[in-house]
C-alpha cells in the first residue's frame, strides 16, 4: 500500500486511486499498423481523454494532426480556432527555444488541427502525448479541446531534438460531434497506439 504524506496528514494513495477509478473510464484502444487514419465514435461523456502511445510516421518532417465530424463521420471539416505555441531542445545541446507558432494555430478553418510537427521518422523516434476534448454531445455550447504531446523531430537538418507541443481551441459548432479522426499530413501512421477513455 503507498501511502501519500503532506507532513501532518497521511492519505493511502491506494483507497484514492480506487475512489476516482470510476470516473475514467476506458472506451477503446486503436493500433496502427501502416494506417492512413485512426477515427473514433464519440458520445456522451463529459469529458475524453485520449492518449497517444509510440506514435511513429512513415514520413519524416511530418505533421501528426486531427478533426471532427458532425455526421458520422461522412466529412471532417468542422470549424475551429485554436492557439499553439512549442519548446524544442537539440539533442547536441545546439539551440533551444520556446515560441508561439502562427503556423500551426487555426482562426475560424475547417482544415486539420496541428498537434505535433516536424515528426522525425528514425527508427527509434516515436510521438506521445495527451487530448482532451470536453462535452463533445453538447447542442448548446462550442467544443474546447487541449493538446500537449512531446515527439522526436526533425526539421530536414542533422540536428535532431525534442519538442513539447502545446495546442488548444475550440470547435465552432452548437452541433454534437460525433466522431474524431487522427492522421499524418501525408503518409501513414506506421506505428503506435491511441488509446480513448471517457470521463463522466
């Protein structure tokens, strides 16, 4: 049993986790294996969280992105406004920055979301991170999402390095989404896992 201690109170982290088990709950787990795309149905929780695991592009300098859909997943194209802003640091210690990045961020657009960029393609780089998107069922109000994923990236030069991707935004729709589809700009996913949980 572990056991969690501010110094005067000591909680059993373990009696915790049991009692917010039951919030979060799994949905679905999709692997790629050379896939152009991974789409799920959403539905009436509250909040999903999704988690991407080992993601690797078949391409390198690529961008990893995603959209909505409002009819079943006929067509992707709901309008969003977002922000986005990234850290990167080079592996042999080169450069390191940290910027808001108008390229990535969208204003009132149908096209996909951004979420990571710049994916290096070597055997050993991979993607991960974490999306949440809030009422998705909703009629009344716009979908806010958040994004934050780290990816070994590549910018067409020597020098490889780390990057933390920060997105966020919403969708600008009273419509319910109904579906959700994650993809490279061009090529496949090669490999990785997305794994969806509901949050109620």
């Amino acid at each position: 049993m572990g056991l969690i201690s501010n110094g005067t109170t000591i909680f059993d982290n373990g009696s915790m986790a049991s009692s917010f088990s039951d919030d979060l709950k799994f949905i679905s787990k999709a692997t790629a294996s050379a896939s152009a795309s991974i789409e799920f149905t959403l539905g009436d929780y509250k909040e999903y969280k999704f988690f991407f695991v080992n993601i690797h592009p078949q391409n390198s300098n690529i961008q990893f992105t995603m959209n909505f859909s409002t009819d079943n997943g006929s067509n992707y194209n709901v309008t969003k406004t977002s922000s986005f802003f990234r850290s990167i640091h080079a592996e042999n210690d080169s450069f390191a920055n940290l910027g808001y990045r108008t390229g990535e961020d969208l204003a009132q657009s149908t096209s996909n979301q951004i979420l990571m960029y710049a994916l290096n393609n070597d055997n050993d780089s991979n993607a991960n991170g974490c999306f949440h998107l809030f009422n998705p069922s909703s009629t009344t109000f716009v979908k806010h999402f958040i994004s934050n994923c780290s990816g070994s990236s590549d910018d067409g030069s020597s020098n490889r390095y780390d990057a933390g991707y920060f997105c966020s935004g919403y969708a600008n729709t009273t419509s319910a989404l109904t579906n959700i589809k994650f993809q490279m700009a061009s090529g496949n996913i090669d490999d990785g896992t997305i794994l969806m949980y509901g949050i109620v």
